[in-house]
C-alpha cells in the first residue's frame, strides 16, 4: 500500500506508509559501505602482504623490470634501494619499491619475421 488516508478528514490527504520493510531498507542502506570498507582495507593489506613477500624474494643476480619498465639485473640491495645494471657497465639506483617484477615472470614479446617476396615459393 502507498498510503493510507487519514480518517476524519474531509479531503483525501494520503501520508506516505511508514512501516513497509523500513528497518530493512535502514540496516541495506548501513551495511553495503560497511561492507565496501571491510573488502577495501582486506585488499590493501593482501596487496601490501604480497609486495612485501616479492621485496624479501629478490635477490643479487635477478634479472628484473622496474615500475617505469626498464630492465635489468640487480648488482646490489640494500634496505632502501636496489642496484641494476642496465647495460654493461652501467649500474643505476632505484628505489627497491621500484622493482615491479621478475623478468622470468615476464614474456617477450616474438620479434617480427621479416617477410621476403621470394617467388621461388613452390606453385608459383
């Protein structure tokens, strides 16, 4: 029901129905950012748990890519930052948060085949 009218009144004034389900629609409204919450901060600190496992994983001697993709093979690490070697003879420093991934974990991608126009193709 929508409403109801009011008895005693001469024009049919209609209040809206309080009482359809409104506790609810009240505990809905409350819980849904409740819940968005709790998966937000679960996910940050799944997120941080796996960052800091991949930080305790390198290693001198990986080859890896950093955040900004360059690649290279890590000389030195310390607390703060890690060593690559990005070209022979050429060490840079970078933040070790920098350090995005292994190069084992990434795939190169094929270089293209030169095609030929060789018409000494069989059928031709």
């Amino acid at each position: 029901m929508l409403g109801r009218v009011l008895p005693g009144t001469r024009s049919r004034r209609i209040e809206p129905d309080m009482d359809n389900g409104n506790g609810a629609n009240s505990l809905i409204i409350l819980a849904l950012p409740l819940l968005l919450l709790g998966w937000m901060f679960w996910s940050a600190n799944r997120r941080t748990k796996q960052m800091r496992q991949f930080n305790s994983s390198l290693n001198v001697g990986d080859q890896v890519v950093t955040s900004s993709g360059i690649f290279g093979t890590i000389r030195h690490l310390d607390d703060i930052s890690a060593h690559l070697e990005v070209a022979d003879g050429l060490i840079m420093r970078f933040d070790r948060r920098a350090v995005a991934m292994k190069q084992a974990d990434v795939t190169a991608p094929q270089p293209a085949r030169p095609q030929s126009d060789d018409s000494s193709e069989p059928g031709q």
